[in-house]
C-alpha cells in the first residue's frame, strides 16, 4: 500500500510519515493507529468530546448497508466514476465505516476516507486495509490544494469553499442527497405531516452541474432489525419513541421507498 499524502491540520505543511508517525516541519506530530489511520482532529477543532456518530450508530449503519440494500446506489455511483476515469486521488467526504469508499479502489490510484466520526473511521480501516482513512473535520481537510480529480458525498455535509480548494482543475464533485420521496413510509411513522424533501436546495454555488439523475427502488423488510437500523441512520432517529420502537418490533414486514438526488458538478478553473 502506497504512502497517504496528507497536510499538517495545524499548519498546513505537508505530513511525511516516519515510521508509525505522521510529522510536519513544525514536528506537529501525528501518530498512525494500529488499525491504520490516522487521527488529524486536534482537539481545538472540535466541538464536542467525541463528534460524530457513536460505536451504536456505526454498527447499525454496517449492519444495514451490509445487507445489500444501498448496493444499487453503490453500483450507480461507481459506474459514473468509471465513465470519467483514469482517476488519481479520489476523496470520500464524509466515509463512515467505508461502504461505498473501498468500492472506487478499482478505478483510482489512491482513496482517501475522511469522517469526524473516530468510531467510524476505526472500522474502516480495520476493515478496508488498501484504502487512506483519517479522523477530520470537512470544513478543514488535511490535504494540499487541487490534491483530488474526484470527490464524492454521499448524505454528509457539502462544503462548497473547502471541496472547491482540495478539487483539482476540471476535476468532479458528485453529490448524493435525498430526494423528493426518500424514506417516505419511515417517516409516516414518525410525523402525523410527513412533508416530502425538498429537491429545490442546490448545496453548490461556483461549481459547474454538468449531470444530474435520480434513482429510486422499494425497500422490502422481513425483519425489524433491519428497520431499525436504518432509522437510525436517518436525522429523524432522535424522534424515535419508545412505543414507536415497539411497534417496529411488532412488525413481520415493511416496504419504505428510497430515493436518490445524485448531482455531479466539475470544477472549471
């Protein structure tokens, strides 16, 4: 596996790893955890003593996503990753446990895997050993300017300013977000005025859409795990009532429609 090409998070010169240690010339000093990744989240940049989601959270998450059901939405973003190839130096804003990060190892020399979650990050190194993962905050990433042709962020938050400086020239940004009838019979079950999404939010300003489609299919439960699990990858999961896990509990099926927003957008000059 090659070396990860990573900047100072405290004073932007470039990281060099000596050893099991990531080091600037101002010897900030980083060190590389036994999982492989490293943490380049001071602890002035965050906001709370552990940010993102917790071990529950990202257990569940892999519980779900392990089950196949966001693999059509896996396949359709690789496909138009493919479609813009060879790629170098591809970018998982936002990765999580590294679903769909490990996915483009295929079609770019490096993938870095960035997420404020260390929960997270820790499996996904654990578990995608070829993959570049590290703890850090979006809105400052741990890398030089125009380091990346290809950028992807899939229900994270979209940094316009921050992912335009790390985008290489006529390099890609490919967002996923929900669309207008996304999860809309889990939501039924938790708001008498369920409200469809709004489709109408553009998150980027200066950056070309050069595409734009979305993808829709039925999700079909047999089990309440697995529901549950995905509520509890949704914002609406802290309105979760005991009586409503309850009657989840109770259910033998259930069929929630996803549906996805994907937009690419490329960097002009």
């Amino acid at each position: 596996m090659s070396t990860a090409n990573y900047s100072c998070p405290l004073c932007a010169q470039p990281l060099t790893l000596q050893g099991t240690t990531f080091k600037c010339q101002q010897n900030h000093c980083f060190d590389r955890a036994k999982e492989g990744y490293v943490n380049l989240l001071p602890v002035q940049f965050k906001k709370s003593k552990a940010p993102g989601d917790n071990k529950a959270m990202v257990m569940a998450r892999r519980a779900f996503l392990g089950n196949g059901y966001y693999q059509p939405l896996a396949d359709k973003i690789t496909q138009i990753a493919s479609q813009h190839g060879p790629l170098t130096n591809v970018l998982d804003a936002g990765c999580g446990e590294g679903y769909y990060t490990q996915r483009h190892q295929a079609l770019a020399e490096h993938v870095y895997g960035v997420d404020i979650a260390k929960e997270a990050i820790k499996l996904a190194a654990k578990t995608h050993k070829t993959c570049h993962f590290s703890v850090g905050t979006l809105s400052q990433l741990p890398f030089e300017a125009e380091h990346f042709d290809w950028i992807y962020s899939i229900y994270a938050p979209i940094l316009e300013q921050e992912f335009t400086r790390v985008l290489r020239d006529k390099g890609h940004l490919l967002t996923v977000t929900p669309a207008k009838n996304h999860l809309a019979q889990l939501k039924q079950l938790i708001y008498r005025d369920a409200q469809p999404h709004d489709e109408s939010k553009q998150p980027i300003d200066n950056l070309t859409l050069v595409h734009q489609e979305t993808l829709s299919y039925t999700l079909h439960f047999d089990n309440s795990e697995d529901i549950l699990n995905l509520l509890s990858m949704t914002p609406f999961a802290f309105k979760v009532t005991d009586a409503l896990t309850t009657h989840i509990q109770g259910l033998s099926s259930f069929e929630c429609e996803v549906d996805f927003l994907i937009r690419l957008y490329q960097k002009d000059c």
